[in-house]
C-alpha cells in the first residue's frame, strides 16, 4: 500500500513538473512535437532512475557513513552529469534521429533540476532503495504524462488561430498553467 501512495503521489498530486516547478527548461523547450517528449521522456527516465539508485547508494554507503552529508548536492550532480554524458553517447549510436531532435535540451538534463530533485527528495524523504526506485519511476512517469500531454496540446494549438502576439510561448504559458490547476484537482487523494 505505501508503494501505491508514494506512485499516485508522485505521478499526479505532487507532479514534479506542475506541482512543484522542477524541471521546466525541457517541459517547455522540447515540447513543441509529441516524439520529441516520448523520446526526451525516455532520457529522463533512464537518467532519473539510474541516478537515484547510484546517488541513494553513495548516500548512504559513502557520504552519510564518513559524515560528508554536506557534500549530497555537489557529488549528485556528478554523477547525474557523468550518466547524462553516457545517454548522450549511447543515444547518438542507438538513434542519431532521436539525437538530433532532443538536441541541446540532451545536455540540459544534467542541469535538469527535476533529476537533482528527485534524488535528493528520495533521499530527504528516508525512503529505502526500492522505495526510492519506486519513486523514481513514478516522478519520471509525471514528467512523461506532463510532457506528453503538453506537447499533444501545443501541436493542437499550431493548427488553431490563436491571436498573434500570444503565438508560441505565451500560449504555452497559459497551457502549462491550466494543466498545472488541472493536476491541483488530484491534491486531495493522498
């Protein structure tokens, strides 16, 4: 049961996107078609799971045990860097297309706060590894329902005539922000 509340948390009531404003430099930047998003939801994925499991161990075998605790931010966005450099190898062999179409926001996931994020939450939250695993998932699971729907809505949005002067981004503001009362509507739930 406690696996089930930390998923429905973590996908819908405290969307790491539209809830707490982690991770919008990809949300908005990589949103404009609906491939891009699966493809830059993917990444995110592998990145946010594999660094949560590597960051918790380091936490807890390493930095907690020598009392470095204070040093939690700077090593996990070494290792969230240094997996970010393997996906950006791994996908330019695997998917040069999917490369170039995530283009710059790739490298961006390093800075990506929504991946520092989740791992320091797992972290602050005194999950276990499988709970911090588990909440991992789910967090990547609401970034790719955020993105994925914002890019179906922001593909929908080029074929409507919208007025001029709130073309592209502003439009995309105001989406996000509907979509972020939206998931606010699942706060009670938990």
């Amino acid at each position: 049961m406690e696996y089930i509340i930390i998923i429905i948390s973590a996908v819908f009531v405290n969307n790491i996107v539209l809830i707490q404003f982690l991770g919008l430099c990809p949300f908005i930047g990589v949103s404009n078609k609906v491939e891009t998003s699966v493809g830059m939801t993917g990444a995110v994925t592998f990145v946010m799971v594999i660094a949560t499991i590597v960051t918790y161990l380091l936490y807890q075998y390493v930095l907690a045990p020598l009392g470095i605790t204070f040093m939690r931010t700077i090593t996990f966005i070494l290792v969230i860097a240094s997996l970010v450099q393997m996906v950006e190898i791994v996908l330019k062999k695997v998917s040069p297309p999917l490369y170039q179409a995530l283009g710059i926001f790739l490298p961006l996931i390093t800075t990506n706060c929504a991946v520092l994020g989740v791992a320091v939450l797992a972290v602050q939250n005194d999950y276990n590894l499988l709970e911090s695993v588990v909440f991992a998932i789910a967090n990547a699971i609401g970034f790719g329902i955020a993105i994925v729907v914002f890019s179906g809505i922001r593909e929908q949005l080029e074929l409507q005539n919208v007025p001029k002067a709130m073309k592209g981004v502003p439009i995309a503001f105001v989406v996000a922000g509907l979509l972020a009362l939206a998931f606010l509507g699942f706060s009670g739930i938990v």
